[in-house]
C-alpha cells in the first residue's frame, strides 16, 4: 500500500509526460501494485499491460487492478526477472525504480534480456530519478542513491550512464523525458 500510494503520483506523471504512442503491449517487470500499468491504461485505453511480478505479490496487484476495474486492459504474470524466462508478445518493456536496485552487471542483463525479447521497433522504458553528470545533485538523487548504495546492490545512474548501458545493449534513438517531480524517463528502441 505505501509503495502503491508512493508510485501513483509518479505513474501519472509518467502517462501524461511519456511517449507510448504505438504501443499496443507493455510488460512492467517488477511493477508491484500495478500502479503504472494502471495509470498508462486509464491514459490509454487501447493498449494492454502486463505486470510481471513474483507469484506472492501477483495476488495483490490483481486485487489493485479490480479495484480500478481494469482486468480486462491489465493482468499478472508470476515470474523472476532474472532467473524466469521474459514472456513474450510484448512491443514495449518498462522499469520503474529497479535499475537503481542493482549494479551496472544485472542491469545490462535486464536491458540485454528486454532486447532479446522485443521486435524490432519495440521500446524500453527505465523510470529513475536521475543524478546529474558530476554525481552530485539532484539533492534527492543523491540522498536516494545514497540510500541505495546502503540498503542495495545499486545506486541512481546519470542519463548518460543509463544511455551507455542501452546503447552497450543495443538499443538506439535515447531520450530523456521529465515526467515528475525529481523523476525521468528514458526511452529506447530495438532497431
């Protein structure tokens, strides 16, 4: 409930701010209460949405979605995003606040395993809140990457730490749009 209540606000920055325009799939790995896929859907109506989360957690996005009425635009598939197979069928993949969980090496693995599984012209979509190039500010991105760096194996990334990592992965056309406050979001595409 608190991260659902934290993520909301954020989630419709990210539907107003970003660009999903020819999406028709999404899959939000790790995407816990649904509160994206929810938001997006409701901006959205045509598309459709997938969170991908471990199976104890699935029970409980299902419920977040009924409560908005969504299940026929959103559902759950019960899955580990490092050791489960990404399902496929899906032109869009979506990350909010996991990269920052993890070090440079699980990241790419994410991007490399998004990569595999999309068609060409499908996108990838990172939602962090950014430090800026000298690593200094933002005063939250830096708190936050602070706390990161203690309670995880990771840190916030800057846009062009985020952008070499895509780009190592292959994906191409990076852009970076504010979406809410303190938060950015990156887009890229599989040639």
């Amino acid at each position: 409930a608190m991260m659902h209540s934290k993520g909301l606000p954020q989630a419709v920055g990210v539907a107003r701010h970003g660009d999903f325009n020819g999406v028709t799939r999404l899959l939000d790995v790790a995407g816990g209460s649904g509160c994206f896929c929810i938001a997006l859907a409701l901006r959205y109506p045509e598309m459709h949405f997938t969170v991908l989360e471990l199976p104890s957690v699935c029970e409980l996005t299902a419920q977040y979605i009924a409560d908005y009425g969504l299940q026929d635009q959103i559902d759950t598939y019960a899955a580990d995003m490092f050791n489960d197979p990404l399902p496929s069928g899906f032109d869009a993949v979506f990350f909010s606040d996991i990269f920052h969980d993890w070090g440079r090496e699980r990241c790419l693995q994410l991007a490399q395993r998004s990569y595999e599984m999309l068609p060409s012209g499908g996108r990838i979509y990172l939602h962090e809140a950014l430090l800026e190039d000298t690593k200094d500010g933002p005063l939250f991105a830096t708190t936050l990457s602070l706390r990161m760096v203690v309670a995880t194996q990771g840190k916030q990334f800057t846009a062009g730490e985020l952008d070499d990592l895509l780009s190592e992965t292959g994906f191409q056309d990076i852009r970076v749009t504010s979406t809410a406050v303190y938060h950015s979001l990156i887009s890229a595409t599989k040639p």
